[in-house]
C-alpha cells in the first residue's frame, strides 16, 4: 500500500479520529489525543475505501453523480423560490461555498438548512409534486429522485440533499433547534451555488468558526459515508492557507 506524503499532515484511525473531533475547543486535550493516537494506532493504516488507496482528498464524485447532484440542488432552489422558502447553506455544504465556492470534492453530502419550519409541509407538497421524492428521518427532509439507485438499503436514494428543518427555541433534540444565535443566521443574503439560487446565513464566517474550529488553516476528509451511510474509520488532515475571506489559496 502506497504510503501518505508527509505534508499531508496526521492520519488517525478511530475511535481517536472520533475522539479528536470531540476535543474540538479544548487544544490541550486535542493535542493529547493526536499524541496518543499517533502513537498506539497501528502503524500499517488500513484504507477504510477505494477513495483512501492513495489519496484520502481524492474527489469522491464521479462526473455522472456530481451533475445529478447540481441537477438536483436546482430544482429543490427553483421549488423553494416558488414557495417562497428560503433555504440555507449549511454545515459542510456552507464550508465548501466559502472556502472553494463549491462543493467540497471530498464530502459527498450537501446540507440545507430551513429556519421557519411552518414551511415545511408547502415545500414537501411542492417538491413532490415536481416528480422528486421526500423522505422525513428525524427532523430532517431527504430529497432525492426516485429514480436513482437506493443508499445502502435506506429509504433514500443517492445522490440525495439534507434539508435540515430547524425549530428556534426547540429543546427536544440536538438537531432541532439550531446551535448558533439566530444573530448568526438571518436574515442572510442570496448566493449562487452551484449554479442554484440560494441563501448564505448572516455572518457565514463567524459561523464556521464557531463550528469548524481551525477551519481556515486546516481541513480534514470527512467522517461519514453517505453514499453507504456509515461511519469512516480514519479522519486525515492538512495544513491549507486561506484568504481574509475564508478562499482557500491555492
């Protein structure tokens, strides 16, 4: 097996690629992690996918996905405007867009975020009746096309978008009310992305630096699998340079 370049910054295997994510804010107990990780983790690391053989950054979307996807994004945006639903850049997704303006190749997952979830079921009613289908998992809205192939024996298909419906003030669980100040959110501003009409929440930087912590000097592959929807056994990171605005430089 071809091993890492050692620019490519710390590999670590889980559990403590885990427990490193949840150290996040506490740089003592984040080092510590990394020192013992790199350390008692086998030295040989085993490639939890094809994608991980030589470059754990490699662009997982193939062509044919990547064009769904978008062909996706837009018509969720176009249905959304018609019911006036503004839907968010969110999580990974609001990474990708400000830091490469696009998707990031290695996340195959794009998340959307809904704030006045009263609408809801008009957004639902509206984006089936266009042919795509809806599935509620939690408090979240999985909109896919039928007609692709099924995620791993779940009730969606991939490629698929997370509509994440947020409740303000919601106590009920860890995704239903939104973790940030609402100050941080609304009322945001259009974009285009990915060739669809959306909306970026209010201060997107002070966002992700509250939930992405380092975000603009590092950046690592993600933890889950969506197309096979399980957890990925290894986290890698790197060192990245970025702009005032958060642009990654190249």
């Amino acid at each position: 097996m071809k091993k890492f370049s050692g620019d490519m910054g710390p590999v670590l295997l889980e559990p403590w690629g885990s427990w490193h994510r949840r150290s996040e804010g506490h740089p003592r107990l984040q080092r510590l992690v990394m020192w013992l990780g790199r350390r008692l983790q086998p030295r040989q690391l085993e490639m939890d996918a094809a994608r991980f053989a030589e470059d754990p950054f490699a662009d997982v979307w193939e062509p044919e996905t990547l064009a769904q996807v978008r062909e996706l994004l837009g018509r969720v945006a176009t249905v959304a405007a018609a019911v006036e639903t503004p839907l968010y850049l969110f999580w990974g997704t609001l990474l990708g867009h400000v830091r490469e303006g696009r998707i990031l190749q290695w996340d195959d997952d794009v998340d959307l975020a809904l704030f006045a979830p009263e609408q809801a079921p008009a957004l639902t009613a509206a984006l089936q009746a266009t042919g795509l289908q809806v599935v509620k998992f939690n408090s979240i809205l999985k909109v896919f096309d039928p007609a692709w192939p099924s995620t791993a024996g779940k009730e969606w298909g991939f490629p698929f978008i997370d509509i994440f419906v947020f409740q303000p003030g919601a106590t009920s669980g860890p995704w239903d009310a939104p973790p940030f100040d609402m100050a941080l959110l609304l009322p945001g501003r259009p974009v285009t992305f990915e060739g669809a009409e959306l909306r970026e929440p209010e201060q997107p930087l002070a966002l992700l630096d509250q939930h992405y912590p380092g975000w603009r000097s590092k950046e690592r592959t993600t933890w889950w699998n969506h197309r096979e929807e399980r957890q990925m056994r290894i986290i890698a990171v790197r060192g990245i340079r970025t702009d005032a605005n958060g642009r990654k430089l190249e």
